[in-house]
C-alpha cells in the first residue's frame, strides 16, 4: 500500500488538470485488470479495490481533480468487497442459492465500457491514419517481425511511468536549497523547445533537468496540458515498452489553454 504520508508539496497552485479530460474511473479499473493480466469477469476484487484507491491517492497527492465519479466508484467497490466477504446464503436444501455475484454489474459495466472504447480507438486510428501518419510500415519493413507498432498511451500509464520517475527520485540525495517553483506555463515553453516533431524524446528524459518534487510534478502537469491542447503525442511500443513523446503541429480544433478568455467564448 502506498506510503500516507504527504511527500508531495502541492502542485503549482493547483493548476487544475481534470481528468475528465483525459480518462474515468471505468478506465482506470480496466487499467488494473490489465495491468495485473487478470479476466475481467473474475475480478480478485479485494486486490483491485487496493490498487484503486492506491491510484486515486495518488492522484489526490499531485492535486489533480480527482472527480467525485472517481470517490463514488471507490466506494462501490469497497461495498463489492464487503459484499464479497459475506457468507453466502443457503437455502433449504443446504446448499449455495443462485444470486447475483456483487462483482455481476460492474462486469457488465466494464465490458459495456470496453466496447465503446474499442469502436472509439478504431474510428481514432482512422483518423489518425488520415491526418498524421506514423512510419509503422516502413519502419517494420527494416526491423522485420519482431517489429511492435507504436500505440497511444493512455492517462493510466502515463501515471505509472511518472510514479516511477518518482520512486527513482526519492533514492536521491536530499536537495537543502530550497525548490524553484515553475508555472506550468512556463514549463510547457520549456519542453517544447526541446521536443521534435521528427525525433522522439523520451519519457524519463523530460524529467532529467528537475531534481525536486514540485519539479517532478511541474512537468507531469505541463505534460498532461500539452496532451489536452493537442501539443504533442504520447507514444509506446508495446504493453510495457518505453514511452516517447513527439511533439505535433497544433491543430485548428484543438482546445484552449486553461485560462485562456478565448475559450470560454461560444
């Protein structure tokens, strides 16, 4: 279980990334079946609600906005566990009767839920196909079979690669002087001076000039903004393969920044 202690400061002013921008609590659990490569319809539900609110804790420690759909899911899954350490009712005959299990419907959400990302992900590789394509088949014709096409990497991964820059972080000899506080818009300009729309860079390499917390997660921040204005793209080989970041030409649809007066016309 992850430490309770606050490691953190608080994120710069609390610069309000919200993940629903980015992804749910639906997909957050999906990240952690997979992740733990368990079947979804055999949820170890005690393990997966231990995760859960590790995660969301997590989130909480960065000051991210952690949506009141994410805490109602924590508590539906805590009422899961309960429910699942109950002892089953018998009936006459002395065996098990045929009720639901409690895990059912959340199964059935979740299975409706990857479906729906499932359709959303092949229109978005369409599309993506159409406007910005990548070198996959070129590229897999030099490397041969062993080549993996590169695919977009979700918010869930994203955090676990950060919660690693993190963990390597804390082996580091403690910094007295104290931190310089960046804002994240300034920290934005900083790594897209140092991204390329042709060469990648790579995920642990945007933290390489920050030692301190507040600039671990400064730039987390900077990152996750610069996804949502459609900056830059966000890149893995493979389930477990390193992430690299490309930076992009913005586009015309591409949302304003937070603060922005022109985005809240219209």
């Amino acid at each position: 279980m992850m430490d309770s202690s606050h490691d953190f400061e608080p994120a710069i002013d609390a610069f309000p990334i919200r993940l629903s921008n980015f992804e749910g609590p639906l997909d957050l659990l999906l990240h952690l079946i997979r992740k733990n490569e368990v079947s979804i319809h055999d949820i170890p539900i005690a393990l997966i609600t231990q995760q859960y609110l590790d995660a969301v804790q997590f989130l909480q420690e960065l000051d991210l906005d952690v949506a009141g759909e994410f805490l109602v899911m924590a508590a539906t899954l805590i009422h899961i566990k309960s429910k699942m350490l109950l002892p089953r009712p018998e009936t006459a005959a002395g065996v098990e009767g045929d009720e639901e299990d409690p895990r059912d419907a959340l199964v059935r959400r979740l299975l409706e839920h990857q479906k729906f990302k499932a359709a959303a992900g092949l229109l978005h590789e369409e599309l993506r196909s159409a406007q910005w394509a990548r070198p996959d088949r070129a590229v897999a014709e030099i490397a041969g079979d062993d080549y993996e096409p590169e695919l977009e990497v979700d918010l869930f991964s994203l955090l676990n690669a950060f919660q690693a820059v993190v963990d390597r972080a804390k082996q580091r000899p403690k910094v007295l002087l104290p931190p310089e506080q960046i804002p994240v818009e300034v920290r934005m300009d900083q790594l897209l001076a140092k991204l390329s729309e042709t060469e990648a860079m790579g995920f642990e390499d945007l933290f390489a000039d920050v030692g301190d917390r507040a600039g671990l997660i400064v730039t987390f921040l900077a990152l996750l903004e610069m996804i949502r204005l459609k900056l830059v793209r966000v890149f893995q080989a493979g389930t477990f393969g390193p992430i690299r970041v490309y930076k992009r030409p913005r586009p015309a649809d591409a949302p304003h920044p937070i603060g922005d007066p022109e985005g809240t016309r219209g």
